[in-house]
C-alpha cells in the first residue's frame, strides 16, 4: 500500500517553517503575533501553545524511539496522510506540497490518528490516543477505522480530521525545489 504525504503552508511564506526550530522566546513572540493579527486558524491557540507544543513533541520522539524510530531532527515537520481540504481553511493564501510517503524511511516518520494536539490530549478512551505510530501499524489502524478526512470531514465526529505524519529527517524535503 502507498499513500501520499501533504504538507499545507501559507503561499506566502513558504513550506516546512517550523516554530519548534526557533528558541522558546522566539517562537512565543511569533505565536503571540499570529494571535494578535487573527487573520489564521493559529491565531486561535492558547499562549501557552509553544510550551505545550514542546511537550508533546518530545513525548512522540520518545514514543518513536522506543518503536525503533530514528529521528535526527529534535523537532518534527508536520504533514497528513492523505489529502484533507479542511486545512487549506487554515491559510489566507493556501499552498500544498505532495509527496510519495515511500520517499521517507520507516525510520524517519511517525504518525498519529488525528493531529497532535487532540491525539495526545483528548481523553476519550479511543485506542488511538497518546500514541504514536509506524508505518505497518497506522496501516493497521487505517484498515480499522478508515481515514479521519473521510469519515469526519465536518469535524463533527470528534478532534480527529487526518492523519498526521512527523516528518523527523529533512533529507528528503531538502531535496525538494520549494
């Protein structure tokens, strides 16, 4: 089975522009910024957006490591499996970027069932949540529960709306003429 990866971005800004890169004080200011214009989808997060986002993201580089993930990069890049159009409402000027998920090492991606931030922290019992997943096991789980964008394209069935891929080696973007 082959899937492929989008990542959504702001035309004019450009693709795989990670706050997570960026010092804690940093990424605040740029956050806070955001909020403050309210022109975006992530103008809508908390100011303590950028610490819990922190957080999470060193639970899911554990949680891959101790899959046998090989992660080089501290902080992920974020893309969905499959297509969902709902992200494009996210940007004023929406662009995407395709590619192929077999361009990516098993041990260079992760997935979680639905974003994040919901998958880590909502508490509703589903057996996808807090964790983290490989390529053979969100497989799996695909065949199960079928893709979020498909059955929850409203958003109406609960937090999950895609699958979202943590892309924790840039060999393969940085290859791309972006």
């Amino acid at each position: 089975m082959t899937y492929t990866l989008y990542h959504y971005y702001e035309s004019g800004l450009g693709p795989f522009r990670n706050l997570s890169s960026l010092s804690v004080e940093e990424a605040s200011k740029i956050s806070e910024q955001i909020r403050r214009e309210g022109k975006s989808f992530a103008s809508q997060r908390s100011k303590d957006y950028i610490i819990i986002r922190r957080e999470l993201e060193e639970m899911a580089r554990d949680q891959f490591i101790n899959k046998g993930g090989k992660p080089r990069n501290r902080f992920p890049h974020y893309m969905t499996l499959g297509e969902c159009e709902w992200l494009e409402s996210w940007y004023r000027e929406p662009k995407m970027i395709a590619i192929d998920w077999n361009e990516f090492s098993e041990e260079s991606i992760s997935f979680t069932y639905g974003d994040l931030f919901p998958t880590m922290r909502y508490q509703d019992n589903k057996p996808y949540r807090k964790k983290i997943f490989t390529k053979n096991e969100i497989i799996k789980l695909i065949e199960q529960y079928g893709l979020p964008q498909d059955w929850n394209k409203n958003g109406d069935k609960g937090p999950e709306r895609y699958i979202e891929v943590q892309i924790w080696d840039e060999e393969v973007i940085k290859q791309r003429p972006f």
